[in-house]
C-alpha cells in the first residue's frame, strides 16, 4: 500500500511539473509582451525588465517561475484590473465556484442515487425506461443547454429564480447554476448505480441473505446498497472534468463571479497572466483530486493497487 | 553430391489436372438453419434489434443530410447580411397560414406583451425566413447547417486523427512491452494528468482560432483513452496463436501489429471513434462559447449558440436551432456509439 502511494505522489508530482512546463513554454510564445508600450524608451523597459526578472537566462526564469507557482505567488493580471495580485483575484472568487460545484454534486448524487435504485428495482418497466431516457439525455445534452433552458423558462418567464447571480441572494440565485451542473453527474450516477445494483441483486450472497430470511429494508441497505455503492467512484474522474468545463459556461451564463467566469474574461481580454495562473490552478485541483480518487480505489478495492503495482 | 543435382534441378510445379475431385460436392449437407453467419452480419442483426441505436442512426444521417444540402436549399449564404431585415422571426410558406412559423414573434414590453409581425411592418411580404434572421439580417437556416457541417467536420477529422495517433500508439506500447511499455505508460500518465480543457484552451490562444488548429487542438483531448483501448486489446492477442504463428513465419513486428492484430481490434476502435466525435462536438462549442471558435464569418454551432445567447430572451429563436441540431447530434451519436459496443461485445454488461 505505502508504494502504491509513493507512486501514486510521484507521478502526480511529476505531472504538476510537466504542465508548469507547459505553461511556462505557452506563456514565452503568447503573442505581445505586457511592456510593449510605445511611450516606454530602452531604460525604462529594461528597469522594468530587470523588476520582473526577464532579463534573466530563460533556465533561470523557469525555476523562478516554478519556486513561485509552488509559494502561491501567481503574479499579477495586466488587463482585467490592473496590477492586482491574481491570488487575490481568486481568492473571492473560490468559494463561490466551489460552493456551485458542491451543490451540483450533492443535487445529481441523490437524485441520481434515486433514479439508479428506482430504475434497478422496477426492471423492464415503465420507470426503468424513463429513467433510462433521462440518463441517456443528462449524459449527452451539454450543461449549459440545461442552463438555458432554465434560465429561460424558470428565470425569465416564470420569475421563480433570478436569472443573474446577485450577492443578496446566494441560496436564490444558486438554484438554477446548480441544477443544470449537476445533470451529468445525475445521469451517470443514475446509470451506474442500475447497472451494479441490477449485479449485485443477481448474486449469490443476496440469494443466501434472502435464504436467511433478512427483511426487505435490510436487505437492500446492509448488503445490496454496500456492494453496489463502491464502485461508483470510477465515476468520479469524468464528472470532475465536466464539472470544471461546466461551471466555465454555467458561470457565464448566469453570471456568476466565480473561477470560471472570471478564467472565460480573461480569455476574452487577452489578459495571458491570468489565463496561465488559473490554468495552474484548474491543473492542480484536477491532479490533487486524481490522486485521491485513485488512492481511495486503491484501498477499497486491493485488486486495483496489486494490477497498478504489477505494470 | 547426387543431393546437388536433385536441388539444382527445376523444381516441379503442380498443375490443375494432376488432381481429381473426389467425392461429390452435393453430397455434402450444410446446416442452413443454423449456418454460421460472417461477424458483421451478426453485428449488424444485433445493431437494428436496438431500436435507440437505429433512430440515432437515422438522426445523425438526416442532420449529416442537411449540414450538407441544407445551406444551398435557399438564396441565401451563411455570411450575406441584410440590416434592413434583421431579427425577423421564423416564416415558412404554406406553413404559415396555420398560424405557425408566420413571421410574428411576441415582444416584452414595459407594458406587458405584444405581439408583431416585422415582416408586414417592414413591407416584406415576399421574404421568407424558414428559421428567422439574426441580429446582423442573416439567414438563420443557413447558418444552422453550415454551422453544423462546420462542427460535424471539425469533429470527424479529430476523431480520426487522435483514433490513429491514440490507436498506433497504444498497439505498439502493448506489443513491445517491458521497457518500451514502461517509458511509453508514464508518459500517458502524465498527459493523461493534465486537464484537456486546460490544454486545448491555451493551444488556441498561441495559435490563433482557424479550422485546422482548433482539429489539432481537439486531436489532443481523446488519443489517450483511444490508446488505453488499444493497449489492453494488444495485450490480450499478442499470446495468441495467429500472432505466434506469423511470428514464426518470419513477419516483422510492424505488420503484425498493423495487418494481424488491427484487423480483430477494429470493433472497440470503431465504437471508441464514435463515443470521441459527441465529445469533440462539445468541446468545439464549448470553445466557441468562450471566444475561441471558427472565426468570423464562419460559423460554428457553438459560435451559433453564443451569438444567440446575446439576445435569447428577446429573441429566442435565434438561439433553438443550433441548440436543438447540437443537443440531438450529440444524443444521437451517444446512442449510435453505445448500439454499436452492444452490437460488437454481446457479451458487455448493460450501463
């Protein structure tokens, strides 16, 4: 287990240091340098060179860069407001995506939970094939149509829910961003869990624990519901994906001053530094989540770890 | 010395009438009812027995019809503006006398809702647009297919590119093993790390928007779980008795990867393409949505969708064409690509 995890650490590691390398090249092939300003004569631009450390060889420049990525310092944007520390940008702005993004997941893990159960429970009926419908539909339809849709119908002609996000009412105006964020992970919770659950119920322990004589309710809790439940974090590697280009679109969409919108502006106003920080960023959560899911695979379920130690 | 002549001497080739058939071909019986049929037959049994694949199926090729037909059905073009007729809602001849698709659209006001036709306001009585016009007087049918064969291009040229970079790959880290395996492996862990959205967003940045670079932008998201595919199906072959036997034949390892192995993996690489082309669709609106799509006039879906997006509560149907086509693509080929994995493995657990 403790190689496993070494492994696991180093790669992630090693991953996070590619992409720094990546962005580090990305970042000295962005058309335009921020000091292209013509009223700037030769001294003033090399003061302001030496200031940032561009006058450095580029090996140096690399590790400066790296050394400051790892400390936190993300730099400064040039264009979205000007000379403000993008720690600080963000700093604001996290907890609100994060808090988007975990409503989403609490929202499509239950009901999809729901669905999955009530799909696998009534095979072969009417509410298998609707909730089959809905999960082949969540899984495809991107998340900002969901989002339009509702912005449209709940935000615009029904007024149930503001259509922009505003300050005063978070709860409110986090309904709608929510809910069509949460349709993927909904659909595939659903069509996961009626797959394993449908498994589970054809094995020969559940025939034993019926044979038993177990009641109904624990039946399904204390054995069906355990095994069929473990597998599902195989499920969580491409929800975190659509979760974070979701919220991009989500986030513009209904306005939210989130990570997203504010990684879209950037894009929009070609402002490189804060595209290239939040990239970090988007990369680290990403890696750091990877690590944890596979890590927590690999103590549920040991065959996973002995296969991954193997190759 | 008498084995030198033997071998020296020409070496006898057998001609059709030194032999004789023997026995009689109609004697032979063959089972007709239980006859075995070929692999693709039974595959394509199997793909029409799923009545959601064979819609889907029809959707993408009806869509695919129209991306390619549908821009020339009228006089106008994808990029033809005309100020003097912009936003006007949809209107179709003959259709229009149902009341439906007659030109009028209902416009909030401060003063409640009202209902006007800008085509008799503005004298047009002989205009027609079957899906409205958008805010520069464009033709939105047009645009819609021209839209949706710019997105169906962009994401069957990514499809089949990464299907044969992720695919090659793949085939030669699972047939090499050892070392190679190794070096080959780690470094797919590590791109396999990285964000796509994050890569492909910054691609586009440096390189600026155009068809070709967003393909190889897009190119780069899909190739790992193609190769991944393609790894698992080489190390379940390679110890089979069909690759010993070319091996012992004297084959080089390049054509028994590409000529022995391909041909039985084609399955699980067809259904992978088709999984791929939905998601390259996505992300190429995705890209649009934030400014990083076909550049203009062009026009993408995406790019479709978020010029809508500007004004959907005035004007929503500007906005439902390109959304419903992209939403129905993307459904259609999920179910095309999950009637085909069905179709191809039998033996696969329903998910």
């Amino acid at each position: 287990m403790k190689k496993y995890v070494i492994k696991r650490v180093v790669t992630a590691l090693f991953t996070l240091l590619a992409i720094t390398l990546i962005l580090f090249i990305l970042m000295q092939l962005m058309p335009g340098s921020p000091f292209n300003d013509e009223k700037l004569n030769d001294t003033q631009r090399a003061s302001l060179y030496a200031k940032y450390g561009l006058d450095q060889p580029i090996v140096v420049q690399f590790f400066r860069y790296v050394i400051n990525m790892f400390k936190g310092d993300l730099g400064v944007s040039y264009k979205i407001s000007k000379n403000t520390p993008i720690t600080q940008l963000i700093a604001s702005r996290l907890p609100i995506s994060i808090g988007v993004g975990f409503a989403a997941v609490m929202i499509g893990a239950l009901v999809g939970l729901c669905l999955g159960l009530l799909a696998a429970f009534k095979k072969d009926t009417v509410w298998d094939t609707l909730a089959t419908i809905i999960s082949v539909i969540g899984v495809s339809v991107p998340s900002y149509v969901f989002a339009l849709a509702l912005s449209y119908q709940f935000g615009f002609k029904l007024k149930w829910f503001p259509m922009l996000f505003s300050a005063k009412d978070v709860i409110g105006s986090s309904v709608l961003p929510s809910i069509s964020l949460s349709m993927f992970t909904m659909a595939s919770i659903a069509r996961f869990t009626r797959a394993e659950m449908i498994e589970v119920l054809g094995s020969d322990y559940m025939l034993l624990a019926e044979s038993k004589g177990l009641s109904g309710n624990k039946l399904i809790f204390a054995h069906a519901l355990r095994n069929a439940l473990i597998p599902i974090i195989t499920v969580l590697a491409p929800l975190v994906v659509d979760l974070m280009t979701g919220s991009l679109v989500v986030e513009k969409i209904f306005s939210i001053p989130g990570v997203g919108s504010l990684l879209v502006n950037a894009i929009q106003s070609n402002d490189y530094n804060v595209v290239i920080a939040l990239s970090f960023i988007y990369s680290a959560m990403y890696i750091g989540i990877m690590l944890v899911v596979d890590i927590l695979y690999g103590v549920i379920d040991p065959r996973i770890r002995v296969a991954k130690e193997g190759d | 010395m008498a084995d030198t002549t033997v071998l020296t001497k020409e070496p006898y080739v057998p001609q059709d009438e030194d032999f004789k058939l023997k026995g009689n071909i109609e004697d032979i019986l063959v089972d007709t009812n239980f006859a075995s049929q070929s692999f693709w037959k039974e595959v394509v049994a199997r793909f029409r027995k799923k009545k959601s694949a064979v819609l889907g199926l029809i959707f993408v090729l009806v869509i695919t019809f129209f991306a390619f037909i549908g821009p020339g059905m009228n006089q106008y073009t994808y990029s033809g503006q005309d100020l003097s007729q912009k936003n006007l809602a949809p209107r179709i001849p003959i259709i229009e006398y149902t009341g439906f698709f007659d030109g009028h659209e209902n416009i909030a006001t401060t003063k409640g809702t009202k209902t006007v036709n800008l085509y008799f306001e503005n004298k047009l009585p002989d205009v027609f647009y079957w899906f409205g016009s958008d805010n520069f007087g464009r033709d939105i049918w047009t645009r819609t297919w021209s839209g949706a064969q710019v997105s169906l291009i962009i994401a069957v040229a990514a499809a089949i590119i990464d299907m044969i970079i992720g695919m090659s790959y793949g085939l030669i880290s699972g047939y090499f093993g050892g070392k190679v395996d190794m070096v080959m492996q780690r470094i797919l862990e590590i791109a396999n790390g990285i964000p796509r959205l994050v890569i492909v967003t910054l691609l586009l940045l440096v390189f600026k928007p155009g068809m070709l670079t967003i393909i190889v932008a897009l190119m780069l998201t899909e190739w790992v779980g193609m190769s991944r595919i393609a790894r698992a199906e080489m190390l379940k072959l390679k110890e089979q008795e069909f690759v010993l036997a070319s091996r012992t034949l004297g084959a080089g390892s390049m054509h028994i990867i590409f000529s022995e192995v391909l041909p039985n993996i084609i399955g699980p690489i067809i259904t992978q393409v088709m999984f791929s082309i939905p998601t390259a669709i996505f992300t190429e609106a995705f890209l649009s949505f934030v400014g990083l799509g076909i550049p203009v006039p062009r026009c993408s879906l995406g790019s479709l969708i978020s010029e809508g997006f500007n004004s959907f509560t005035t004007h929503p149907y500007q906005i439902i064409p390109p959304i419903v086509v992209m939403a129905l693509l993307m459904l259609s080929f999920n179910l095309v690509a999950d009637g085909l994995r069905e179709a191809l493995d039998p033996k696969l657990k329903e998910m």
